[in-house]
C-alpha cells in the first residue's frame, strides 16, 4: 500500500489509500447482497477479516467509513445496510468508487431489484403503543468536488430506491397500517365516531388528491395524511410528486407525513406536520416538460 500507517507531523492519520477504501467497499457490499438476499452474516467477523487488509486502522474508523459508504448508497438511490446509520462527510473519491462498484456489481443489481419489488403483508403482532419514533435528524450531504463531464461520470445503473417508492403492494400495506393506526388513536381518545369516518382516499378518490387518508383531530378537524413507505432505514429518502408537495403547501395546518420504514421486519413511523417544504429538504429528481 502507498500510504503509511504512521500519523503526519500534525498528528492527523494518514489518508485511506485506494486499496484500502476500495477493499473497505468491497467487504460493504458483500455484507449488503448477503442482507438483500436474506442471508445471516456477522459484521465483527467481516470487520476483523477486513483489518487484515488495512495499514492499521481501528475498528472504530472502519465502521466511520461503512457509515460513509452508507451515505453515499443514498444519494445514489441504493440502500444501506441495516445499523450502519449514513455519516455524511465522506471524500468525492468515495462517492466515485462506490459508484463504480454499484455499476460492476450484477450480483447486487439482481438481489437489489427483488428486494424492492417483491410483494409485501401487515406483519402480525405490530406493537402500535411503541411504533411511532422520533423523526432522524439527517445530515446534509457531503461537499463534492464539481462534477465531471458527462462521459467521464460514474455510471449508475438505476435507483432502486424509487423503483421501492412505487411498489404498490408495499405502498398498501403501509397505508392498512396507518388505518388501523389511526382508528386505534381515535378509539383511545374517546373519538370512536371519528374513527369510523376515517378514509383511505387514495383507494375511493384515486392518487390525484395529494394525500392517502383522511383522518381527524380530537376537536373534529380534518387530518390529511401521507403515508410513505420503506423497508429500510429510517434515514432512507422518499418521494413526492409535484401535486403532493402542492397540496401540501396549500393544506399545511392539516397535512401529516407518516414515514414507515422497517416495514418488512419491525415496522416503525415517525411524523412530520405542516408543508412538505418545511419539513425535508426536497431535492429534484425530474421536470415535465412541454414544448415551447
């Protein structure tokens, strides 16, 4: 390797050589197609395998950069693996070999489609007096460096992340949940006549009115919630169309966003109320365009 182990004269470690961070990627993405194919692995064995082949790292700087190819998964729209929570100030030199990796990887290509596609049930035994958790605090992305032209970018295959956002079967069985969640509120609340006028919209009015469910306050005032759904982390990004970040602006003292995430395992949600804009960072993935 062409870096030293040694720490420089400021007493800062040494840069991660491209054998090190590429050796590092490689071991994450072993652990990731094992994950997506539901296989059991164990991180601490694949960490001390993977020290062997570092000039001297800790454990605690190898799970550093596994939370930073994390992030970087993310933003390329793949998921992470589960407990590596993304830290966000990784190198550009990261993003571009996780990208590489991402395009010569046909394993996980395959194993990351199923994933996102296969169909997806309630679970049973849901404890809805713990399910509901804090909303993650998320840390804006890394600097990069500017991007490079067009030929000379990493190519990424696909975005298996919003190829997840419009699984339907997936996207129902979220949106059961939050019926069943919103329904237990009401009763507990003493509102039983309430929950009884609760709606699934998305099903009796189609997806054209900018939320899913129809739900209610204590005092009687509509809740118009939407309900996004993920198998994965609770950091993993979702999606809106340009009417629902619309009508939210346009309803804000009303509109809920219920993000589930964990659903195939342990599902979990966190709210967030008011406009979509004043709640998320929205970043846009596409424009319609018409023809002057």
């Amino acid at each position: 390797m062409s870096e030293t182990t040694q720490e420089d004269e400021v007493g800062r470690r040494a840069a991660w050589s491209q054998e090190e961070v590429h050796a590092t990627v490689q071991d994450y993405f072993q652990m990731l197609r094992l994950e997506l194919l539901g296989q059991k692995y164990n991180k601490s064995a694949h960490r001390q395998v993977l020290l062997q082949k570092l000039n001297g790292r800790s454990g605690g700087a190898v799970e550093k950069k596994h939370q930073n190819i994390s992030a970087v998964l993310l933003e390329l729209g793949v998921m992470p693996i589960r407990g590596y929570k993304p830290l966000s100030n990784y190198q550009s030199s990261l993003y571009n070999v996780v990208a590489d990796c991402i395009d010569a990887d046909y394993a996980l290509d395959e194993a990351a489609l199923k994933a996102v596609e296969q169909a997806a049930e309630l679970p049973l035994g849901i404890k809805f007096e713990s399910i509901v958790v804090p909303a993650p605090v998320v840390a804006i992305r890394g600097t990069r460096e500017p991007r490079l032209p067009w030929n000379q970018r990493p190519v990424i295959r696909r975005d298996y992340l919003e190829r997840e956002s419009r699984n339907r079967a997936l996207g129902a069985s979220g949106e059961n949940l939050v019926m069943e969640f919103e329904a237990r509120r009401l009763h507990t609340e003493g509102k039983s006549r309430m929950a009884d006028r609760i709606e699934q919209v998305s099903r009796t009015r189609g997806d054209a009115c900018g939320f899913d469910i129809l739900s209610f306050e204590t005092s009687g005032k509509e809740r118009f919630i939407e309900v996004k759904t993920t198998a994965y982390a609770a950091e993993t990004p979702f999606f809106h169309s340009k009417g629902e970040v619309e009508f939210s602006a346009e309803s804000q003292d009303k509109y809920w966003l219920y993000r589930l995430f964990n659903f195939r395992d342990e599902p979990k949600m966190f709210h967030l109320y008011g406009s979509v804009a004043s709640t998320c960072r929205l970043d846009p993935a596409s424009y319609r365009a018409v023809p002057l």
